[in-house]
C-alpha cells in the first residue's frame, strides 16, 4: 500500500484555514484582564421583586468568566458600571391544550438602561438599553416558576451585556 502526503496536506491546509478568524482572548484588542470593572448593584425600577440583585451578581460572574476585565471588589475600577431595569414583561406564547384560555408558556423579558464610564476621565463608554429574555413553562404554580425562572432571564441580559462592553472600542 502506498502512503500519500498530498491528500494529508491538502486536509491540514484546510483545517488550519477554517481557524483563520479566531481570536483569543478580548476582541477590542485590549489586553485580558489589563482593565478593572466595578459593577454598582442595579436599580430596579420594575414590580418584579430582586431582579436587580440576580441582575447585578449575573453581571459580576459574567465579567468574572469572561476574563476581558478584572471584576474590581475593593476600590475603584476603571471601568465603573452602574444600571437601571427599567422594564420587566411578560408575553404569552401558547395556550393549555384543554383549556384555551389558560396560558402555560411565556416569554420573559427585561430591559436595563446601562451606563459604564471610564472612572479615570469620566468619559462614557457605554450608554445604552440592553435586554435579555427567557422562556417560562407555568405547571400549577406561576410563583415557583417566575422564581425558577428568573436566574435565567439574569443571565441572558448579563450575558448581552458582557458583549456589549468587552465588544466596544473603547
């Protein structure tokens, strides 16, 4: 059996091509962790009770994890973080099959007035609406599934929120 190098090249070519466009680390050409972010607990402005503290500790893991920023605990950052929920919604997607009227599956939604200022020139960087959504399945009890819900719903405008701030050019 003869061996060609050809075919194994040519596979090693193309391989390598498809990862031409990876980035590692920020992709704002900042340095990882060169910055520090301070994230204010979030104000909120809504009916839907402790949104603002899942929002806030969302928020601080997600930079945490992201490694784009250093999350500043004590002192100030350079980045100063500070927001406001501003709406919570609720949108009814479906209905109980024997029972029309009853709706058992919503979508949840939130959206955050965000502002990040650089703390050296107090410059913004950041002065936006950021939303985040969820799905919620209700079975007997709406209470318990809003509650089972709501880390999720934090998380995904955490998550938006990441990106718009460790995505910027700033």
């Amino acid at each position: 059996m003869r061996f060609s190098v050809i075919p194994w090249l040519g596979l090693a070519l193309l391989g390598l091509t498809g990862c031409a466009g990876y980035q590692l680390g920020p992709v704002n050409g900042a340095e990882a962790g060169g910055r520090s972010v301070e994230v204010f607990p979030f104000d909120n402005q809504t009916l839907q009770p402790r949104l603002g503290d899942a929002v806030t500790q969302s928020l601080r893991e997600r930079l945490q994890a992201d490694g784009t920023f250093h999350l500043c605990t004590h002192g100030r950052g350079d980045v100063v973080v500070t927001g406001k929920i501003t709406r919570f919604h609720r949108d009814g997607l479906s209905a109980s099959a024997t029972d029309v009227t009853t709706t058992v599956n919503y979508r949840e939604g939130v959206v955050a007035h965000v502002v990040a200022r650089d703390s050296s020139s107090g410059k913004v960087v950041l002065d936006k609406d950021i939303s985040g959504y969820t799905l919620l399945n209700v079975g007997s009890d709406m209470s318990s599934a809003e509650r089972q819900a709501q880390p999720l719903l934090a998380d995904d405008l955490a998550r938006n929120i990441t990106i718009a701030l460790t995505e910027g050019n700033w």
